[in-house]
C-alpha cells in the first residue's frame, strides 16, 4: 500500500490515508504530502473523496470502509489500482509462493543499474534502491510483486509474469494445491500472445499450472531439473550448474539457450538465490536490457528488508531477521545461513503466523528446522483465524512436534522470555535468526540494541 501510495503521489494524486502504528515508511509518506491518520474511523473521507483503497486485509466491517460505503465512495482492493496503473506500462508481475520480494527487488535493480529507470513496486525496502518500497521511473517498464492471497494477482495486466515457484500455503483460501495450481494458471493466462511467462523447471506443481498455457517461456532450472514445461518449441532453457562459492555466496555459470552463457556471483547466501537471480535477469532481458550487463548487476544486489537481514551481533553471535513463515521458507533460509555463516550453534527464534497455516502446514513445519541446532517458538500470531483454528493448534504443540523430529525446541510464549533465553544461551560464534511474517523481528532488535 505504501508503495503504491508513494507512486501516486509522484503522479502529482492527492493521497490520504490510515495506519494504526506509525513507521519511517509512513512517515516518509507525510514529507511527501499525504495525509494519515492513526486512527480508522474515516476522519479524513468526505464527499469529494474520488476512490478509496484498501488492502485485502481490510475486511468489509472495518470502520473506516464502513464509513467509504456510508458516503458512497468509490471503492477497490489494492490490486485492482496496481492493476490500473501497471496497465499504462510494459507490466512485469513477479508472482511464487515463494521469493517474490526478493526476485522483484533484483529485477527492479538489474533495469535500475542499466539505465531503463523503472517503476516498481515490491512488498518490503530495498536498502540499495533509496531504502524504499517503490519508485516512479521514466522508462516503459513497471516491475511488481504479485501476491496470490485472495487471488489478488489476477487483477494485474501483465506483459511478463514471473512464475518463481507454486506450493501449498494461503489453504485458508483455496483449500488444498489444486486449487492454488488452478489460481497461478488463471494469472499466467493474463499475459498476452506477444508476452512471456518466466518460470521454475522441474518443479510438478508449475508444470500441472502451465502445461496448457499457450505463450513463450523462459524455463529456469539446476542443471539436470527436468520437467515438460521446456520441451515445447515456444520455450527457452535456462540451465544454472552451480560452482563451488566464494565467501559463503554461491556462484554459478547460467547457459541461456540461444543466447550464450553466463557467469553469475551473487552477494546473498542460499541456493535458492540462483534461481531468483537468473529469473530476475530473464524479466529484465524481456524489457529490452542486455544479459551480460544483467547478471553482473544482479550480482551485486544485497537483499530486501526482512530477507536474511544482518542486524547486527550480541555477545559475539550473529543476529539476523527474516520474513520466512512457511515450511519451504524455513528450510531454505536455515541452509542457507548454515552455508554462509557456519555458526558454532544456530538458534532460530520462529513465530508461527496464522493458527490455520499452522494447522494445515503442521507436519510439513514440523520437519523444517533440521538446519538449526535450537528452536523457540513463541506465541502464534493471528491473523483471519476463527476460534476453530485457535483452538486446533498451539505454539507449544508445534515445539513438541519439532523435539520428535530431532530438533531442541521450546515454546517461550514472550518476546521478553526469548530475549532472556537468548541471553543466557548464545556464546561466541553463534548465529540467532528470528523468522516470521508478524513483529518477531522485535525480538532481535531488542538484542542488538541491548534492551
């Protein structure tokens, strides 16, 4: 929302809005010119309001839409006006259950470095381009991340669609992986005769989703990942054989059918990078940049906010944050900082993030934390959960699920409590990663700055 909002504002729009707990970003936002309110009972609406915006997490009873309803506002999801707007430029809509954030941020920096100067749009900061969730450039082509909660991506008009991944999650809306298989085929056929689909080789679930969808598509893969999204005559492989890293980053060498091969060094950790990485460079060769200049610039891309974040250290341990709150996630992040940082002990701090993903996703949670040496699980955090949900599963059942599997676990219900744990617990060359989509991330600035 404050993406879009900040683009708007530089389309020279009136912009208002609401956020309970004030932030940097909104603050940023006011300097800028708009208007927010710490409270959502509509003070700011009024008659000559021309269209109110709300995310999909604002449900139909929040008081503030009430009051839009009340006035007989103008009304829409956010998605739709990303559509809109993404509508008046060359669209590159970067979707996947997973690395969206990350593939969205490189592709925004790959167009930036080569001088294309993009719009874009990404659902976190990124540090290298301004610190900031957006940006208004004057080039053709607009770069956003699109996000398959509430089939909100369909929404979109994109040109290029980026595909990274398709897995289970989000079952509170869709039930099982058909139906999400179902919803990423329904975004793949937006994109027009003349457009280009960017997707994930060897995967089963993205190959059920695109075996029907008729346009171009560039398929990226390990060496050796099969899979028939790449046998048709309208694909193009991207094959990565990966090279022993260098600093803990992996490196390898991408051979691009047709065109040539590549050496990629990425400056972030984890295996999975290489994926993100080479499908960020084939949307940037789609809107015109050369793919020479485009690996070597995603190779210095840092990372997003809340994605294998370095805070900073306490007592001679490493303390990173990340955003990862689904089982893949999980264990793609653990590996990777395991790879990169090869900690004397590696705690993870993990806040489940929904009682229903929880629930749905408990045994595949259970098993994802082989990477880490010691677990803390504090309180879930809810978000859309019915008291069915709440009530099904708890934070203290999944620590006990994950000691099954091998891994030292405990259930700390505070912040305050896995602080004092962490204290007591991390020694010299440890590494302490606090993960999850809610305010855990609190739990590790409160180490690095002492409190």
């Amino acid at each position: 929302m404050s993406g879009l909002a900040k683009i708007l504002l530089d389309a020279g729009a009136i912009v208002s809005g609401s956020e309970p707990k004030p932030s940097h970003t909104t603050f940023q936002l006011m300097l800028q010119g708009a208007k927010i309110a710490h409270e959502q009972d509509g003070a700011l609406l009024s008659g000559a309001t021309d269209l109110v915006v709300r995310t999909a997490a604002v449900k139909d009873d929040n008081a503030e839409f009430a009051r839009a309803m009340a006035l007989g506002l103008r009304t829409m999801k956010y998605a739709e006006l990303l559509g809109v707007v993404m509508g008046e430029r060359m669209g590159v809509a970067i979707a996947g259950t997973h690395g969206k954030s990350t593939t969205t941020g490189m592709t925004a920096l790959i167009l930036t470095r080569l001088g294309l100067d993009p719009s874009w749009v990404v659902g976190g900061t990124v540090p290298q381009l301004g610190g900031s969730g957006s940006a208004s450039g004057a080039g053709h082509a607009f770069v956003a991340e699109a996000c398959e909660y509430d089939r909100s991506f369909h929404n979109l008009k994109p040109t290029v669609a980026v595909i990274t991944n398709v897995d289970a999650d989000h079952l509170d809306v869709y039930g099982d992986l058909v139906a999400v298989e179902e919803s990423f085929r329904t975004f793949a056929r937006l994109v027009p005769a003349n457009g280009r689909v960017i997707t994930l080789a060897g995967d089963d679930a993205v190959a059920r989703a695109l075996r029907n969808v008729p346009v171009a598509m560039d398929v990226v893969g390990m060496k050796g990942a099969g899979g028939g999204l790449s046998q048709a005559e309208n694909r193009r492989r991207w094959e990565i054989e990966e090279l022993e890293s260098a600093g803990g980053c992996p490196r390898a060498v991408v051979r691009v059918q047709g065109v040539g091969e590549f050496e990629l060094k990425l400056s972030v950790p984890g295996r999975h990078n290489l994926l993100n990485a080479t499908m960020a460079v084939a949307a940037a060769v789609a809107v015109g940049a050369d793919a020479g200049k485009a690996f070597a610039a995603v190779g210095t891309f840092t990372g997003v906010d809340r994605r294998m974040q370095v805070l900073g250290t306490y007592a001679g341990a490493t303390v990173v944050d990340d955003y990862g709150h689904h089982p893949t996630e999980i264990r793609a992040t653990l590996e990777a900082l395991r790879s990169r940082y090869q900690p004397a002990k590696l705690w993870c701090v993990f806040q489940p993030h929904q009682a229903s993903r929880t629930r749905l996703l408990f045994g595949e949670f259970a098993a994802a934390f082989s990477d880490a040496d010691v677990v803390l699980i504090p309180e879930i955090y809810y978000v859309r959960d019915s008291e069915e949900d709440k009530r099904a599963v708890s934070s203290e059942g999944l620590a006990e699920a994950v000691r099954r599997n091998g891994v030292s676990a405990r259930h700390i219900a505070t912040f305050e409590g896995c602080v004092e744990a962490l204290r007591e617990g991390l020694g010299l060359g440890d590494l302490v990663v606090t993960m999850g989509a809610g305010p855990v991330c609190e739990v590790a600035q409160a180490l690095v700055k002492g409190e």
